[in-house]
C-alpha cells in the first residue's frame, strides 16, 4: 500500500522520497546573488529566497497553503534567508578563502542537507554535507556522530564539531526527525502534485546518418524510471550511452540513451527496440527502430526540453559554469539546515 496517494497502476512500489535544503553562496560574481537558498522535494522545486532582493518566492499554491496554516514554518524560514543564516555564510567564505590561501577570484559555498525516506520500511537517511569550490568539504556521519574532512583545511572545524555533542545530536534532531516530519507534510499537502504520475512522449532522434540514435523519454513524473534499448528482448551493456535524467521547465523530466548503429546491420534492425519504464506503471513504452520514426534533433530543438528553471537551481548551475567546476557529481545528498545557520569558522 502506497502512502498518502491512491494506487492508480496495478502495483504499487515503495518510494523513497527526500526534502533537501540547498544553499548557495558565491564569492566574486557580482552580477549574482550572494546568498541563494531553496527547498526541493523529491526533485521539485518548492520554492527559493534571494536575500539580495529580500524575496521568499514560493512555487506552488499548496506550499503557500502550508505555510500559512503553519506560520511557524514560514517565520523560520524567513528568518534563516534574511536575518541570521545569509550573513554567516558570507562571512564563512571570507573564511574559507584565507584558508586557502585565496585572494580574489571566483569561488561557491554550498551547502545541502535534509533526508530520504523509504515510505514502506520507514527507513529515514539523514544527510548535512558541505561543499567549497566543487570538492567535498565537510559532512556529517550520524552513525559514528562524527564530521567527516576530507580536506586538510577542514580539519580544524571537525575537531570543534566532534567535541560538540550538543551540535551533534541537534543536527541528529532535524536530519532525523524534524525534517521527516517536514517532508511526510509536504507529500501531504502536495500529494496531487508531487505524488502524480505522468507518461512520457518517446522518439528516435539522430542528427547524421552516422550519429548514433538516439531514444529520447520527455514529460515523464516522478524521476524513477529507466530507458534501455534491447535486441531480442535482452537489454544491451555495449554499444549504448546512457544519458543523466534532466528536469523540463514543466517540472516534467527527461532522459535518452543512445544506440551506435556501428554494430548493427541493416537486416538486423527490427530486431532492436526502445524500452521506457516508469516505476509503479505496468505496461513499458516499447519503440522499434524503425528508419521511418527516426526524426532529427537538429531541426527540432524545442523537443529537447533540457534547461533547468527552477530559480536556484539555474543560478547554481550558471554559477558552477561560470568557474569551471561540477558541485556535488557525488553523494546523493549533503548538507542540513538544521544547525541552520551554523559556521564552518572554528572560532565560532
């Protein structure tokens, strides 16, 4: 039995959702914001604050409705995006940048936490990790209530956090608890969103009669889903690039994998197939590679949906851009706003 939705399809699956709380801090891009946060469920974008601008911007109807019933909610997160939390992450930086030896240039803080929750087993995964110029800084480890540093210049802050038992266990507080309860409530008020169930068109698209072709899944809800292509009925390992899963403009995502006709002759050709699925629907998407579905992804760009526009989200990636680096490639979540407005200077 799923939770807080009907099951539509003939099986239901367990889902693992998550809440995460991702902040932002820029140093030496004056055109951008300082300091960016956002709270994302399940990959959706509930909504973001700029202090710059001193705005709390909210996507959706039902989180407004949330946090007006409760506004105990609301002033907590006011108070982290305007007042405490923005002016410690600018001075952090400052921080971070004389350990490092830096002087100028180009350089991000980020920071994500929240937890996963597997809504059959009850199983929560806690996570509260930082980020410094696209490389792993600092995390926490709940199970041995430790800070984890993999950098050197971490170090000194993982000493005073480990002797910080009180820190330790309100962290352990929010990643746990607090947060849990926080996301069940967002399933709650937005199940008619964040727990629907939505198809995907899929087409063949190859740009030369040489490229490889390539099977495109859009429009797909939730993100659970796989897109292989097969010979015979086997999914095939080689010869096959599997692309990452991209979120469209419409809170819809999207993936393709890409065949190489190299290794396929002609005569072989209805013997290969396309296959989408998405986690909790029965029946797959099947395409054949047929010559005549294949289109062209040069004519048709607006069939390639892949640009980000949640807010925050296109902000950190036009920032990771413009320094040259990938933040966060690893881990599947990081970083907490528990101790929401916690330091990485030691002397605090």
């Amino acid at each position: 039995m799923c939770i807080y939705t009907e099951c539509m399809n003939l099986f239901c699956p367990a889902v693992k959702h998550s809440l995460k709380y991702i902040t932002t801090v820029s140093s030496g891009l004056p055109d951008f914001p300082e300091y960016v946060a956002a709270a994302v469920v399940d990959g959706n974008l509930l909504g973001h604050c700029d202090d710059s601008k001193k705005l709390l911007k909210l996507k959706h109807d039902w989180v407004k409705k949330l946090l007006e019933d409760d506004p105990h909610h609301l002033e907590l997160y006011k108070r982290l995006c305007f007042r405490g939390e923005s002016t410690d992450f600018k001075a952090t930086i400052n921080s971070l940048k004389q350990r490092f030896n830096q002087s100028g240039g180009v350089h991000i803080l980020q920071r994500i936490s929240g937890c996963e929750w597997d809504d059959e087993t009850g199983e929560v995964i806690g996570f509260n990790q930082y980020g410094y110029d696209g490389e792993d800084f600092l995390s926490i480890d709940l199970k041995t209530e430790t800070w984890i540093a993999p950098k050197p210049q971490a170090f000194i802050t993982k000493l005073k956090w480990d002797a910080d038992k009180a820190r330790m266990k309100y962290n352990q507080n929010y990643l746990t608890l607090i947060f849990p309860e926080w996301l069940k409530k967002f399933l709650d008020y937005g199940r008619s969103f964040l727990l629907r169930t939505e198809l995907p068109s899929v087409s063949l698209l190859q740009k030369t009669p040489s490229s490889p072709v390539s099977c495109l899944a859009t429009g797909f809800y939730p993100h659970r889903a796989s897109l292989v292509w097969r010979k015979d009925g086997e999914e095939l390992h080689e010869e096959v690039d599997h692309g990452e899963i991209l979120p469209n403009h419409d809170g819809t995502f999207q993936m393709s994998v890409d065949l190489k006709l190299s290794s396929v002759t002609p005569e072989d050709w209805t013997r290969y197939d396309c296959m989408f699925q998405l986690y909790g629907v029965k029946e797959d998407i099947i395409t054949k590679l047929e010559k005549d579905r294949i289109g062209t992804n040069e004519v048709k760009p607006s069939n390639m949906t892949v640009l980000i526009t949640a807010a925050v989200v296109v902000l950190a990636l036009i920032l990771i851009g413009a320094v040259g680096f990938i933040v966060y490639k690893k881990k599947k979540a990081p970083d907490n706003s528990t101790e929401l407005s916690e330091q990485l200077n030691p002397e605090t």
